[in-house]
C-alpha cells in the first residue's frame, strides 16, 4: 500500500493518468480498421528501409507484432535480406524481465510458439539462441580481464512498440515495464545504449504521455505524418 503524503499522492495521480490515457488509445485502436492498418504499416516499413540509423545499424531487436500494433514483416524480411542481424523479444510472465534473442531468418518466426498474450516468441527451453547481451554481460559481470577475447554483443538499434507516444519522445507501453527495464541492461552492457526507435500509427500520437522518473524516453518516433 502506498504510504500517505505528496509523493504517494503524485505517484497514484500518475498511475490514473496512464490508466485513463491507455484506455483512450486502446478504443483509438480498436476503430482503426484492417486496411489502414496495413496502409500505415507499409508507409513506416519504407520509412524504416530508408532510414539512415536502420542502414548503418548491424545488430537490431524488433518486436514480432499484436494486431493492433505497425506490422513489421516487412522490416524483419529486409533485415535479412541485407544481412543483418535479427533479435526479438522473449517476454517472462509476472516479471518485467525481457531478453532479446537472435533469429536465424524470416522463416524462423514459424517455429516460435504463440504464449498466452498472442505473441510469437522463442520458448522458454529454448537455450541454443544468441541473447543479444549475453556476451558483454559476462565480461561485465564475470570478472573476465579488459582483454580478454569474448564476444561483446549488444544492439545497434531497437525498434520498439507502445500504446501511446507524444513528439517529445514519450512513450506509454502497456505498463509492465519490458522494454524500460531492457533499456536498463543495455545501458550498463559495454557497447552502450542502443538508438531506439517506436514505431506507431499516427493514432497513437498524443498531445502529452505522462512519465515517471525511471520511463525512458524514445530516441525517435516514425509514424505517417512525421
């Protein structure tokens, strides 16, 4: 239970504010139908092709999308046709643990299993993929010397989802803290943080998201009329 005073009171304030705001943007969604999804969806796929960020990043997570998210079937088949690297979320239930895990190609996403969410992801016993931090945490955390030669992994570039954005760079996900927790491990990772982008349709843009001191914000956000 939240203890009384000011910050208790600013704290269960904002939570009602995103509450009410997600509530909004999801009855948004809901009225945007199949066809201008995809029209969106093809629109930010060439932006995206396009970008300078995307083409000079090497090592990049996407989401694998719900429906009412930009599709990124697109984007993920051009990440392997020009020999890039693919890394996509597995998300822990009950937690706001997420890893990045690496596919092997387009056709690898009929592999994965479909969880409770709806969401295709690699398994739980699925240990053989490459976690996109794995090699830097272990230098990090396992005490292994300056030069010794392990793999230093990390990302380039992190196209993320939301409920929500405002053009300051504000992002309201679904509020069990994924990919902000993510962030987190990145920034402590040797390469650094990554450059993120959200992806959204221009339905999803708002006036103003409110933030909590430990949400990070979106590098850059791509939607049509940007």
């Amino acid at each position: 239970m939240e203890p009384p005073g000011e910050g208790g009171e600013m704290a269960a304030a904002l939570r009602a504010a995103k509450r009410a705001l997600r509530g909004e943007l999801r009855q948004r969604l809901r009225a945007l139908g199949a066809a201008e999804k995809q029209r969106q969806s093809r629109l930010l796929s060439r932006k995206v092709i396009g970008h300078p960020k995307y083409q000079e990043s090497q090592r990049i997570a996407i989401f694998l999308s719900m429906p009412d998210e930009i599709q990124t079937e697109e984007i993920i088949k051009d990440i392997f046709e020009q020999g890039k690297e693919c890394f996509i979320p597995r998300y822990k239930p009950h937690s706001s643990h997420m890893d990045m895990l690496k596919l092997s190609s387009a056709e690898d996403i009929s592999s994965l299993a479909l969880t409770s969410w709806n969401i295709l992801q690699p398994s739980d016993d699925d240990s053989a993929r490459e976690e996109a931090l794995a090699g830097g945490e272990c230098r990090h955390f396992c005490g292994a010397s300056p030069g010794a030669s392990l793999e230093t992994g990390g990302l380039d570039l992190i196209f993320m989802p939301g409920l929500g954005f405002d053009k300051k760079g504000n992002r309201l996900g679904r509020g069990k803290g994924y990919y902000d927790t993510y962030l987190d491990r990145c920034m402590k990772h040797p390469s650094g943080k990554p450059y993120t982008i959200a992806l959204a349709f221009r339905e999803q843009i708002c006036e103003s998201v409110p933030m909590a001191e430990n949400d990070v914000q979106v590098d850059e956000i791509l939607y049509e009329d940007c």
